[in-house]
C-alpha cells in the first residue's frame, strides 16, 4: 500500500498543480480580461482600408505591434463593421474555443501524461486567449490537420501567423521528403512575400524584453540554447526518430528571442504528429 502511494502521489500533486492552475487563469478572465492584443489585428485592418501605413512605428512591447502577413490584415476587416470593443471581445472567445479544440485530442485518448499535457498547455492557450492573441488558433489549426495530406500546406499559412512552425519542415527535410518540407517552406514565403509591397522600414524587428526567452537573460545563453535545439531537431530527424517533431517543437520555444509560455502548445501537434509514427521508425 505504502509502495503504491509513493508511486501515485507525485504525477497526482503534478495534476493537481495543473488543473488548479488551469482552474485559476479560467478565473481569471472574469478579473481581466483584456483582448488587447486583437487589436493589433483590428488597426490593422483598418489602416489597410483606409490607405495607411500597415506597419508603422511602434513600441516593440506594446500590444499593438503588428507583425503578420498582410492576408491576415486582410481576414480581420469585415469585423471592422461591428464596433472595436465588440470585436475584439468576440474575437478573444473565439480563441478560447480554439484553445479547447487544440487540446481535445490529447483529451479523447486519456492517459495521464496526455491529461496532464492538456491541462498545461491548455492554460497557456486560454491565458494568451484572454488578451486576444492568434497563438490558438494557429495550434488548433495545426492540431486539426495533422495526418491530412494538406497538412504542410497548413503549416505554411500557420507559419504566416506564427513564424515558428516552419520548423517542422526542417523534420521533412532531415528525412528528405523534400515534398512535404518545400510545400510548407513555400507556402509560407508566398503568404509572406505580399510583405514587399508594403513599407516594411518600421516594421518591428527588436524583440524588446525577449519575454520568457533566453535572450531576456543572455543573447549568448540564447544563442547557445536555440542552436542546441536546432542541432538536437536535424540529428533527430536523420535518423528517422519519430521525437524529432518534438525537438522541432522545443526549437520553436527556444529559439525565437521573444516568447512566451503558449509556445509550448506547439508540444501537442508534435505529439499528434509522433504518434502517428510507429517506433523506431526509419526513413
């Protein structure tokens, strides 16, 4: 009995701290919720209506910075008939419902590794979703399609949101399906390449705090950890591990210099994409 305690008590107090801290970022949407981030995408429709520069001078930390493809500035302004708050508050419960079906695979084969990393990365979607951000619906997207022969064709639009998923390619590459990795690299750079159309000498490249990334401690200590994870993902993939879509996954944490805790949501697609793979599979 003693033995079977030791053995359940440290993943029930880890689902505990999970779900409990789930439990309090739901809460907190009724404390402060703030869809400030939705309007980065709003303005930016709007200037796009109205002649103005897309991406014009602003503080990289400010919620308003705007560093998308223009199609996605383009998809926002019919909601800018409905009035700004009501926009952006619509558009932030839509991200939480994205938030759920990003997770819900994991949910319909629970185990407790997969309920846990659902109560996880849950958290970080439904907190970036209460200030509005995309990051949801970029993971749901990418959750839906994994098995679809479309799939790196989504990772190309999704890559045109969120630059980071194009690193899946990299998995593609290493194993040389040149296919699949040259869809979603050139998926990608056609959605990116209306960019040149535009102004592009304000765009915001200064990743300001770094936020969560290690280039908020050291750009060295940065450096050193991004090309870690890029070697780790390309020695993977060589060898045909079925765990490089998951080294693919932490690149896309550790190697931009800004980040924040919903960047590892990308760990739920790498483990749809893993188990979809037999073991020790080679290429």
């Amino acid at each position: 009995m003693a033995a079977h305690l030791v053995r359940i008590l440290p993943r029930t107090l880890a689902m505990a701290v999970l779900l409990g801290y789930l439990g309090y970022t739901a809460a907190s949407w009724l404390l402060v919720w703030n869809p400030a981030d939705g309007g980065a995408y709003y303005d930016a429709a709007d200037r796009l209506t109205h002649g103005l520069p897309l991406y014009p001078a602003v503080n990289p930390e400010a919620h308003e910075a705007y560093r998308y493809a223009p199609w996605f500035a383009a998809a926002w302004i019919p909601l800018t008939a409905l009035p700004r708050d009501v926009a952006l508050h619509l558009w932030s419960l839509a991200m939480l419902g994205c938030s759920v079906a990003a997770v819900w695979p994991l949910l319909r084969r629970p185990t407790w590794a997969r309920v846990a990393l659902a109560a996880l990365v849950g958290q970080t979607l439904a907190e970036t979703a209460m200030f509005g951000n995309a990051h949801p619906l970029v993971v749901a997207l990418l959750v839906w399609t994994v098995g679809r022969r479309s799939f790196p064709a989504w990772v190309g639009v999704a890559a045109s949101i969120k630059l980071v998923p194009v690193a899946f390619a990299l998995v593609w590459a290493g194993r040389r399906r040149w296919l699949p990795a040259g869809t979603a690299v050139g998926t990608t750079a056609l959605l990116l390449a209306p960019m040149l159309f535009f102004d592009l000498r304000n765009y915001v490249t200064d990743p300001g705090s770094g936020l969560l990334s290690l280039y908020s401690v050291s750009p060295v200590l940065w450096v050193v950890g991004a090309a870690a994870a890029l070697v780790a993902a390309v020695w993977l993939a060589i060898r045909g591990s079925r765990y490089a879509w998951v080294a693919a996954a932490s690149l896309m944490f550790l190697g931009p210099p800004r980040v924040v805790l919903s960047y590892l949501a990308f760990l739920v697609v790498a483990a749809e994409l893993a188990r979809r793979e037999p073991a020790g599979r080679r290429p």
